[in-house]
C-alpha cells in the first residue's frame, strides 16, 4: 500500500513591521499607513499605532512566495478603500483595504514594478517598472491600454500632468519623458542630470516639476500649460521670419522647461521628493539618514523676496564705491532696470529651505499625512532600514518625533526561534533584543534588551528562559517580568548551541573556545534578597580539539554528539565522556545537527549544503541528500518519527522522509536566508525565523498526500518555468527603440493566455459539434424520422452559442487581448458567426466590438483575402454600430439624469452635491454627537439636582 502523507501549509506571518523593498504611502483619509511587509501590505492605524489589516495574496494565487514582495504602494485619490500594489513579480494588485480583498490583478510587466502613480479623477493608474517600461491601466475596465516604450533603463518614476493629458517619466538613463496621452507618443525628451535620476514630483497646481539624482543639486522645471501655448502661438502668428517660426515650433512641444537648481546639503543621492497635498512644503529625501524640507512660498512672497534681492544686490554695489568703469555703469543700470519693471523670480526665491529632519537610522521611504494638524505644517511618516517605522510633526522651527512603532517586529535578522515544552511560548533572538511571542496569535509579549543573541533555550513551567550570546555570556531572562535577571561569564568565545538535558535541571552549551559545559540551575533564595531566583551554576566541562559549532543531547540521556570546526562529529557517552563514536563525511563544517525520539538516526546538516542520515548503532552513514541550493542552517526530527525539516540560507523549508531518503515537501515563503528552526512537541506546526525579519508558522493540514504526486506537481512547476522562460528568449538581441519613444501592447504572454486559448479552441470545438448534431437532428425531423434529441451534457444545458459565451466570460479581462493573439485565424473565423447573437445581449455590446477590433487587428490580410469571412463581415458591419449606438445613447440617457437629479438636489439644498456614503456618515457623527450632548445635559441636571438635595438635607438636619 502506498503510503500517505499530511501536508503543511502556510498559516501565519509576524515580526515585519515594513520592509525595505517598497515604499510607505497613507491612504486619502489620512488615518492609515500603508506599508509593504515583505509579500503583504499592512495597514496601520496610525494614532492607536496597531495594525488593523493585512492585504496578503492568497497562496492558490502565488506559486512562489519570494517572487511576490510588494515593491510600490499608492492609494486611490477617488476612493478612501482601494489600493494599488505592484510586486516584484511584475503583477499588479488592486485591493480593498476596508474588504481586505483583492478586487482586480494586472499583469504586463515583465520586470519588477517600481513605481505606480493615479491621475487626479482615480480612472487611470500608471506603472514604470525593471523592464524599462511604462503601462497605462485602464482600472475601471480593469484592463490595459498601451504600452510606452523608450528608455533604456528602469523606470523610477512617474507623475501626470492632468492640465495637458501629459505623463512624465524618468529613469536610470539620466533621461525625462514627457508622453502625450492622447497621441501615445514621446514629445520631449529632456537631458541635464549627469546620474540617474531617482525620484521626481509636480506640486498639486502643477506649476514646478522637481526631480532627483545623485548630483550635488535638485532640479527644478516649469510646466507649461495648454492655454499658455495656446497664447504663445497665437502671439506668435505674425511672426515672418524663419527664425521665429521655428521658436514657435519649439515652444509648441516644449512642456516642461528649466527653472533652477537649489545645491543638496547632503552628498547621498536622493531616494524620494514629494510635495505635501497642499503644496506648501517639498521633502528631499537621501539614501541616508536626512529628510530635507523646503517651504514653498506663493507667488507675491516670491515676487517681494526677488525684489529684497535685487535690492541687496544694489546696495552692495553702491557700497563698493564709484569705480570709475564703464562696466561698474553697465551692472548699475541693468539693476536699476530690473528693480523698475517685475524682478525676474529665480528658484531660491519660491523654494526655502526649512529645517532638516534626521532619523537613527537610513530612510527607506517617506509619506506626508494628507491631514494637516492644527498645531503643525504637516505630519511625516518614515520607515527605516531596521523595520522601524517613525512619524514626525513639521513645525516652523522646529520637528519632533510624535511616533515610533517598533515592539512588533526585530531591529534585525532573527538568527534563533525556540519553542516551550508546551508550545504555548515563542522566543527569538536578534542582535540586541530577545522577544517572546504568542505563536498561534503572532501577538509580541515581551521584548527583553540582550546582547548578540545566537541560541535560547525556555526551560519548562515557562518561567525563565536561557540565551547564548555572541559574547560568550549567558543571559538569565525571566519570562514574567520581561527582565534580564542574571548575566554569566559562560566562555571565552561565542556560545553557538544550547541543549536541554532530558530528565534534568541542566543543559549544555557549546563554545567557540573549544568548550563544552555543562550547567545545573536551581530556584532558590540568595542571602541578601527578599525573593527567590533561578540560579546557574557549572557542574562540568569537556575540552574538544577545535571550535564547538554545535551540541546534540540523545533523548534518553545516553550520547552527546559535539559538531566541530574540522567537518566532523564527534558522539561521546554522556555519563562518562567517553569517546563512542566519530561521524566524518561532510566536506565543510556541521551547521546542525538533531537525534530522532528513538536514539536510533541523527540526521546532520552542514556548509555543504548537504543532509546526512547516520546510523547512532554504528555510526555509518545512511544517505547523503543533496538538500539545499546553499548553506543547512537547521535541522530537527518530528518527535516520535523519522520525518525531518531542514532549513537553509536558499529561503527554503523543506521536509523529508529519513526512513525512505525522499523529499517530501518544499515549503516557500521567505524572503531571505532561513536561520532558526522549532517544531512543536506534538508536530502539528513549526516555526522558522529568517533574515528577512520575519518569523512564520507552517500548520500541519488533515489533506493527505503522496510522493508521486509531489514529485509530478514539482516536474510540472519546472515545465511551466521553462514556457514562461521560452516566452522571451534573453539571447534573442532585444529590437532597438527609437529614440522618440514607441508604443506597444499592454499585456503579456502568461500560462493563464494559453490555458485560456485552449479552454476557447476546445468550447469552439465542442459547439462546432454540438451544431452539426443539431443539424441532423432537424434534417431526421424533415424526413419524418421524428426522435427526441439529446443534447451534450457537457454543455451544461446552454446553446452552442452560450456557451463559446461562457468560455468568454471567465477570461480575465487584462488577459484578453494576448488569448486572442494566440488563437489560430481558422478559430478566429469561427468566432466571428457567433457574434451576430452575443450582440442582442446589451451587456455584451462592449465584449463583443473588444474582441472583434483585436481580431480585425490581427487577421487584417486574412481576413479581406477570404471570401467566407465577407459576409460575416458585412453584417457585423451594420449590427456593431447599430448596437454601439444604441448602448451610447443609454449611457448617455443615465448620465443626463443622474447630472439633472445633481441640478435637483443643487437646487434644493445649499450643499455641495456630495457621496451619499460621505453623507450618510456625516449625518451618522452629528447624531453621535447630538446624542453625547443630550447625555451630558442630563448628567448635569441630575448632578444639580443631587447637590440641591444634599444642601435641602444639610439646611434641614445641620450636617
């Protein structure tokens, strides 16, 4: 019989508070933050500083949990709920944060998406990813519409001109784009920075455009409007000569011109500038510790600081005394012409700067509150590079820190999990703090200040727990308080293994300094202390030849197995120290290393990225697995079974079978080196901390598997990575771009487009099959041969025609375009004599012309040189836009009565025409707070009236 296994799946993520790979944005409210941790977006509320939601794609959508870190978050400007999420995958989310659900995916990048910007109205979203493109989404028809092609680097950053239908762009290439969106084409390419440029930003009037780089300065641009060129041409349409006609034509697409340059204080390259929501202040932020603020001054404050310029730059001059020369005269009079007519306004006259905000450690991105308080100019929120978020009020003089959210989550890697004898307690450990979790809630208990943690051991009642530092001490820690009680001198290196004794107040460790305690700890009253404490002393030593990397106890007591620097093993008596066994094998040193329940197997792992299964009887080696694609950080037996999980520095947890040497299951999710591994008593779930920061709970599942099945669904996974590889051949020379841009389709080519191209030839097939039993059917009826027909079941009951429909229906509908490219003309003709009858359904109006354009597009010269195709053609030709006017004019009709019940209640009411969810939540407050008043009047009167009373009571009886 073959045998079964129970599968372990992904139930739980904590530790990250934000990651490093996106950026932090507040949502159009302003009461929450939304930050990137690692493939979820957390959603924080900001003045009970906790995390109200998380936004994580669930694991049926994502094959691979690495390749889905968020790495771009912006809100919707239209709606307080709905985000934008680009992952490093180059699939782009749209999701409801109030919901927690994902209402729309995108995919057309073939790179990691960098950046993602809404225009004002929230209809159109676009993306700038690694794959130097940039994508035009269209989100209301959740579909895209071009692709913009062009730079020969990553694109950085994106921002619409919403006067002029304009998108700029910029990226690594040192290069501006400014793409007109009606057009779809680049008119402007601008050049000036001499690095690559990293951030830029239009203040919300969209009158200056500020860009970023490496360079020592920030640039600054004017942006010219649609009716300024209007004026300037129709100024210039005397003009004769030649010269000014080609000024004309130059001013014409020139929409974006140089204004100035402000020097950076800091020698860092920027990271991010953004303007605040109402544009009075600019921040600069540098790939360093510094945020920059500017204030940026109106146009009469600008005006009167270029006059006081001006002013002081003639008065020094005057100062300097009557030179004599003629040049002294020249410089006098082109002042004195400047003072008289309106000072020409330069860019340290509109942006001053501030102050400067500076933060413990390096910035990884910035967010300004779109509220703006009453006591501040603006609140800023910063996450950092140590999983660190900070929120500072930016006052005229002076900043301070308002926030800092960190209790949640490790300064840094976690390099050791370890888990109570009863499971209900979690530690880890990092490079200054030991923090003990609630492991089924991913809830923080406490967080204890420690030194370089490397091991920790929680020994039972679960009221202290032991920690092994980098320093060689060991680190008494009492769970209850959350207190470091005691700190020993343990060895004169790093202590790298602690292990329980079974059955005994004691534990061992093992050293860097050749040394192997042993260690006895007692709870008793020390003279001179009220209370009494847990206190540890050494009971034995035992002196190894090299550096102890780690220590393995047998459960029934009887061996320690001592993994040395040498790549050996050595396996000793533990009553005696005898010497019993050496296990040698591995070609670099034992990493770690775990004894099964029986005492029969030790299972070893090591540098060399290989598991051994050794024999305790003999010492021989059962199998060497090659198990990880990089170093074997740990490894642990299932208690009372052979089955065991190996970690190591590829991101992968993996579990095996040591009776018959098989891989199991390959578990992913981690985003970086996987260092600590803990298994819970009863095996029902593990815990594994990595340097990504985050710690995750894998859960034991009642769905049974089998290894054949494993294995086929992992040769699977590789053939659909090999397709997806073969869709763009990285040795195919990539086709040059011209210099002015080009545009291209929006999708691409996925699994998901094939396998519905096949799901469509089969539904043709079917219906093709299904129509010509119809027809007999009907020709046997005709002959007299009446008999009752029996349609396919497999139809579902619907006609050939629904059901080509239904196959339709279920494709995504950004996948659309690439299905039908896919799909051979021979399928295609047969397509088009089914949407005569798609076309009397109104709500197909729109799918049926989508799909008839892309076919028309593609099969063009087919199509005109096939004589079947003509007349199909001719009478879509009058029932398309017959259809398409009449589904305008309904449009239409909607939109009419909807802006004349706008005028109705304009009308009727002195409000704004307002949402009527805005609404009802306004009148909702006032009610709250009508009802709060009404309660505070009564308390009053009846605490009136109980003081009336008592003083009725104290006149009346004299006390």
């Amino acid at each position: 019989m073959v045998k079964s296994y129970l599968r372990y799946e992904p139930a739980l993520s904590f530790g990250v508070i934000v990651s490093v790979e996106g950026n932090i944005a507040y949502d159009s409210s302003g009461k929450h933050l939304l930050t990137p941790a690692l493939e979820k977006v957390g959603v924080w509320h900001v003045r009970q500083g906790i995390c109200t939601k998380t936004l994580a794609p669930s694991t049926s959508s994502s094959r691979s949990g690495p390749s889905l870190a968020v790495t771009a978050i912006t809100p919707s400007p239209s709606s307080s709920s709905l985000v934008a999420v680009g992952y490093a995958d180059g699939s782009i989310r749209i999701w409801d944060s109030e919901k927690g659900t994902c209402e729309t995916t995108l995919n057309g990048h073939k790179g990691a998406v960098t950046v993602l910007r809404y225009n004002k109205p929230g209809a159109l979203l676009a993306s700038g990813s690694k794959d130097n493109d940039v994508i035009l989404w269209d989100v209301v028809g959740e579909t895209g519409l071009f692709r913009l092609r062009g730079h020969r680097d990553q694109v950085t950053d994106l921002v619409f001109l919403e006067s002029t239908k304009k998108l700029v762009s910029s990226s690594k290439d040192k290069f501006l784009r400014v793409w007109d969106l009606e057009t779809q084409h680049c008119m402007q390419i601008i050049s000036g920075h001499h690095s690559e440029i990293w951030a830029m930003d239009v203040d919300p009037e969209e009158r200056y455009l500020v860009t970023g780089s490496a360079d020592p300065e920030i640039r600054f641009y004017t942006v010219k409007h649609d009716s300024e060129d209007r004026q300037a041409i129709s100024n210039e349409i005397g003009a004769v000569s030649v010269n000014n006609g080609d000024m004309r034509t130059q001013n014409k697409w020139e929409v974006l011109k140089l204004f100035g340059e402000i020097k950076r204080q800091s020698k860092d390259r920027v990271a991010t500038v953004r303007f605040n929501k109402s544009g009075s202040l600019l921040a600069c932020q540098v790939a360093g510790k510094t945020v920059d603020i500017f204030h940026v001054l109106g146009d009469v404050l600008a005006s009167r600081k270029a006059k006081r310029r001006l002013h002081r730059k003639k008065e020094k001059k005057s100062a300097k005394g009557a030179l004599g020369t003629t040049e002294s005269k020249e410089d006098t009079k082109h002042a004195s012409e400047e003072d008289g007519n309106t000072p020409t306004i330069s860019v340290s006259d509109v942006f001053k700067h501030l102050q400067t905000v500076r933060a413990g450690k390096k910035i990884c991105s910035i967010s300004f509150s779109p509220i703006t308080p009453k006591n501040s100019l603006a609140t800023l929120a910063l996450s950092l590079n140590n999983n660190l978020l900070e929120f500072y009020s930016i006052e005229s003089s002076t900043t301070t820190k308002t926030l800092a959210i960190e209790l949640q989550g490790h300064r840094s890697d976690v390099r050791s999990v370890t888990l109570s004898s009863d499971n209900t307690l979690l530690m880890s450990t990092s490079h200054n703090a030991v923090k003990i979790w609630n492991p089924s809630t991913g809830s923080c208990l406490r967080t204890i200040d420690s030194d370089y943690g490397l091991c920790g051991l929680i020994i039972p009642q679960n009221k202290y727990a032991f920690v092994g530092t980098k320093s060689g001490k060991i680190e008494v820690i009492d769970i209850g308080s959350g207190t470091c009680i005691d700190t020993m001198e343990a060895h004169g290196g790093a202590v790298r293994s602690i292990a329980a004794l079974p059955n005994e107040n004691g534990f061992v460790t093992g050293s860097a300094d050749h040394d192997v305690k042993f260690w006895e700890y007692q709870i008793k009253q020390k003279p001179g202390e009220d209370s009494k404490n847990l206190v540890l002393s050494n009971a034995r030593t035992m002196k190894m030849n090299d550096d102890v990397l780690v220590v393995a106890v047998s459960p029934d007591a009887k061996y320690i197995a001592v993994a040395l620097l040498d790549c050996t093993v050595k396996v000793f008596f533990l009553d005696s120290f005898k010497f019993f066994l050496s296990l040698y094998g591995h070609k670099l040193p034992v990493l770690c290393m775990d004894v099964s329940s029986d005492g029969d197997l030790i299972v070893t792992g090591s540098a060399d990225k290989n598991l051994k299964i050794w024999g305790l009887d003999f010492g021989n080696c059962h199998k060497s697995l090659f198990a990880h694609a990089d170093s074997v950080m740990a490894v642990q037996f299932v208690r009372n079974t052979h089955y065991v999980f190996s970690v190591g520095k590829d991101r992968l947890v993996k579990y095996w079978d040591a009776d018959k040497f098989e891989l199991l299951l390959t578990l992913e999710g981690h985003h970086a080196d996987v260092w600590g591994l803990a298994i819970s008593s009863r095996g029902d779930f593990l815990v594994t901390g990595s340097h990504d920061r985050s710690l995750r709970r894998w859960d034991r599942t009642e769905e049974p598997f089998f290894i054949e099945e494993e294995k086929e669904k992992r040769l699977e996974e590789m053939f659909e990575a090999d397709i997806e590889n073969a869709f763009e051949n990285k040795h195919v020379p990539r086709e040059e771009l011209p210099e002015e841009g080009a545009v291209a389709l929006a999708g691409k080519k996925t699994q998901e487009t094939l396998t519905a191209t096949d799901l469509i030839i089969d539904a043709l097939d079917v219906a093709e099959v299904e129509l010509k039993r119809i027809a007999e059917h009907q020709e046997e009826n005709t002959k007299g041969n009446v008999t009752e027909y029996q349609p396919n079941v497999v139809m579902l009951g619907l006609s050939p025609s629904n059901y080509v429909l239904r196959a339709f229906t279920n494709i995504h509908t950004n996948d659309l375009e690439q299905t039908l490219l896919a799909l051979p003309f021979s399928d295609g003709l047969k397509l088009l004599s089914y949407f005569k009858d798609w076309t009397s359904n109104p709500d197909k109006v729109e799918l049926v012309c989508r799909v008839t354009t892309v076919l028309l597009q593609t099969h063009y010269n087919q199509l005109v040189t096939t004589p079947a195709a003509r007349p199909v053609l001719t009478l879509l030709k009058d029932i398309l836009y017959e259809r398409v006017k009449e589904s305008k004019d309904t449009l239409g009709f909607n939109l009419a009565a909807m802006d004349h019940l706008k005028q109705l209640m304009a009308s009727r009411s002195d409000a704004l025409f307002r949402d009527a969810k805005a609404k009802l939540l306004e009148i909702r407050s006032q009610q709250s707070k009508r009802l709060e008043a009404r309660t505070d009047t009564r308390e009053e009167k009846r605490r009136k009236k109980k003081k009336k009373t008592s003083s009725d009571m104290h006149s009346l009886t004299g006390f």
